[in-house]
C-alpha cells in the first residue's frame, strides 16, 4: 500500500506529456516542432548546419570545371552522331522490308 502512494505521487511531480499528432511526446509548452517558434528554430538549427557543411566541401578549381565541361560537351556530341546514325540506318531497314 505505501508503494502505491509513492508511486501516485511520483507520478505527480513528474511534467505531464501530451501526445504529439506524429506520435513524439511533448511538453505542456507546445515544443513538439509544430508551432511557430519550434519551426523558427529548426530552420535556424538546420540552415548553421548546413553552412558548416558546405565549408567542408572541397570545390572544384576553374580548370577542373572547364575540363569536365569540354568532356561533357565532347561525350554529348559523340553519342548525338552514333545515336543519328544507327537511328537513320535502322529507318532504312525497315522501309526496305515494308516496301
């Protein structure tokens, strides 16, 4: 019995938690993300975060772009002439077999 009323009144004194919509437990004050506040400082918390991210990167320099741009030019042009190719090729063979 005494276990009982030290329970009932642990249960008391500890913050009571409401439910959040998404299934997280919230305080009585609304920080579960869903008010305006929360929102705020999620999105400061996220946007410092990937600020710090982005000064980790290691970036191309000016010569790597322009190298890996002419590759890419030359490879499109490439594949544009094969794929001309086999396309007019095959078109022949099938209007020499319909006609």
């Amino acid at each position: 019995m005494a276990k009982d009323k030290s329970q009932a009144a642990q249960a008391a004194e500890k913050p009571s938690k409401a439910k959040a919509p998404h299934g997280k437990a919230r305080d009585e004050s609304g920080k579960d993300g869903f008010s305006l506040t929360g929102r705020i400082d999620q999105a400061k918390e996220f946007f410092e975060q990937s600020k710090g991210e982005l000064k980790k990167v290691t970036w191309p320099t000016r010569e790597e772009t322009v190298k890996t741009g002419i590759a890419v030019l030359v490879f499109s042009v490439v594949m544009a002439i094969y794929l001309g190719v086999v396309d007019m090729a095959l078109s022949r063979l099938v209007a020499l077999i319909l006609s």
